[in-house]
C-alpha cells in the first residue's frame, strides 16, 4: 500500500494524476502519524526527564517519582519505536533508511558540492545522527533502571543486581553521558534541522509534525510504502513494548520503589 497520496515531481512520466480529492495537493506523504508521536512526546519525556531530576527540590519530590516515571516511559518508547523499526512504514523502517558506508560516502560529498538528493525520509546522514541518537538514549534509560540515587533515598529497579561499585558506575555514566553527550547531540540535531529549515528551504521540521514535503524528485520516493492501519497497529505494539518493559522489570525480579502517583 502507498502512504498517503503521492503526487510525484512533474518531470516523471510514470506518474499518476495528482488526486483531485487531495486538499495537500502539492504535498507528498513523507512520515506516518505514530512516527511523529513519537517524536514529539519523546521530546517532550526527555526535557521532562531533565526537569524532574533538575528541580526534584522545587517538586517536593526526593525519591525522584516523576523523573523514574518519565525514564521508564522514555524506555517504553524507544522499545516501540524500535518495533516500528521493523513493522511501521518505510520511511519508519531502519532496512530501509540505515545507509551503507557507500551510500553515506556519496551522499557526502554529494553535500560537498551542493548536489545532494533529496529524501523524504531520513537522508544517509540524518539517518546516522538519528540511529546515534536512538542509541544514546536507550543506553541512558538502561543505565537509569541501574541508578542510585545519591542520597541513597531511591533507586532504579534493577539496582540490586549490581555490586556497590557497580551502581556507582551506573550512576556516574547515567549523569554524565546525558550531560556531556546526549544533550549536545540533541543540541546538535535541533540545529541542524534549523539550519535545514533557514538555509535550505527545505521544511524538514514542518513536514515532522504535519507528516507531509513538498512534491519534488525525492530518492526514496520509489520505495515509499505504508502499513494498513497504522494507529492500529502502533497502538498493539505499544501495548507490547510496555509489556516488555513493565513485565520484563517485573519477570527478573525488579523493585519499582515509591512509584506511586497519589
Ligand atoms: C529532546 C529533544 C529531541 C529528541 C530526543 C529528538 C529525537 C529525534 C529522533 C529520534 C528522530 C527520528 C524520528 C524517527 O525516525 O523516529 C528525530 C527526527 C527529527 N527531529 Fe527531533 N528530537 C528532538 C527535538 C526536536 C526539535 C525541538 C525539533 C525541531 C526544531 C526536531 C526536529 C526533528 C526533525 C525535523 C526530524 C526529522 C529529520 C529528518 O527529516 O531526517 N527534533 N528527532
Ligand atoms: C532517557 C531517559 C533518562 C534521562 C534523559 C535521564 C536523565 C537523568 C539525569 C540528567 C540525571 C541527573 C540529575 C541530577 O543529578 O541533576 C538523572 C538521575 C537519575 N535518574 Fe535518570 N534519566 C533517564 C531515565 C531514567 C530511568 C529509566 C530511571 C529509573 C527508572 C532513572 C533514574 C534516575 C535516578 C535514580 C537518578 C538519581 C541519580 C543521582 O542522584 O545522582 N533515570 N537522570
């Protein structure tokens, strides 16, 4: 099935009349909606996350509830979008947008001189930035099930598998990779997507939350391909992801501590 109805550049022979039913016509489907939920509310968990760890105090809140809480959900999220990986649409899917070193090679110096292709998914070097990214912050909501809190007040759930030493390991990196490395990357990618946006004219921030480009000649516009149902089928593997997470915490023996909300 065809995400969304394609209009393809004008150029292209093969292509199908524009549909006349089409109020975006002009405007070519780039990313399915779960792909932007997800995105938006990951933003959104991580500057929570950062707030509720920042200004614990302020929150009367000393186990650090709402900062667990919103790790935890982080890790839920990540699972899925890891399943949405494989089973979400194409632009979603890692197959597909994962370059190999060729790939990333030419398009590079295809910036070089200003003639890259366009995508309508990640381009090669987004799509690296983007698996570093996902990569960084599943690491760093791994780390948090294994943190102990430094006034000994509370902890991740899995912190008794490790040895003192060991959660003092877990703590340290949980901190500082977040503050010495995650935050720049993500820095980094806001930027970028600015610059995208100023410099390039190309509208990668809107097309993220109205999940449409601009018709033009996209690369992968070929291989575009979407999934029936596709808050459907987000929704069940979201059900799954929490039940990895959750049940999986749980199945190994993990101690969710002073979680509750009221
Ligand atoms: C904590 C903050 C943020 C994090 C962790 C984050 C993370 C991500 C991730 C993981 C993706 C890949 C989406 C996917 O394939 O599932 C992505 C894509 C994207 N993000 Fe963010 N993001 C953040 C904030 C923002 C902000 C504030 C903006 C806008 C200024 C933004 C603009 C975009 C855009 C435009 C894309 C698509 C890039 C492309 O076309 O290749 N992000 N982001
Ligand atoms: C991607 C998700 C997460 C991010 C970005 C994150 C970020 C952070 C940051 C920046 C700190 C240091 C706060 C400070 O001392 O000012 C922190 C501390 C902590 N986090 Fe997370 N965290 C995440 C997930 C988790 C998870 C899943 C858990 C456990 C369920 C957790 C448990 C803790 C605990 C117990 C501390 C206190 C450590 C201390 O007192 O030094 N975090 N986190």
């Amino acid at each position: 099935m065809t995400v969304g109805t394609t209009t393809l550049p004008e150029s292209d022979p093969q292509a199908p009349p524009a549909d006349p039913g089409d109020r975006h016509s002009g405007s070519v489907k780039a990313w399915d909606a779960p792909t932007r939920i997800f995105h938006w509310l990951l933003a959104i968990l991580i500057a929570v996350s950062w707030a509720t760890c920042e200004y614990s105090e302020a929150l009367d809140d000393p186990v650090l509830k709402w900062h667990r809480w919103s790790g935890l959900l982080i890790l839920t999220l990540l699972v899925w979008r890891l399943l949405w990986g494989v089973f979400g649409s194409s632009t979603a899917r890692f197959a597909k947008f994962i370059p190999t070193p060729l790939g990333l090679a030419t398009y590079a110096s295809a910036v070089r001189y200003g003639r890259e292709p366009k995508f309508l998914g990640h381009n090669p070097l987004g799509a690296v930035m983007i698996v570093a990214l996902l990569a960084l912050l599943l690491t760093q909501a791994m780390l948090g099930l294994f943190t102990v809190e430094h006034n000994d007040l509370t902890a991740g759930p899995l912190y008794h598998y490790l040895s003192e030493e060991g959660r003092k390991a877990a703590t340290s990196w949980h901190r500082h990779l977040f503050e010495e490395v995650t935050l720049w990357l993500i820095a980094i990618h806001i930027l970028v997507n600015l610059v995208y946006a100023i410099f390039r004219r190309q509208p990668l921030i809107r097309a993220m939350i109205s999940g449409r480009k601009p018709a033009s000649d996209y690369a992968d516009a070929k291989t575009l391909d979407g999934v029936p149902r596709p808050m459907f089928r987000a929704a069940i593997l979201l059900a799954l992801s929490a039940f990895i997470v959750f049940g999986g915490i749980w199945a190994v023996g993990g101690k969710f501590l002073q979680m509750r909300l009221w």
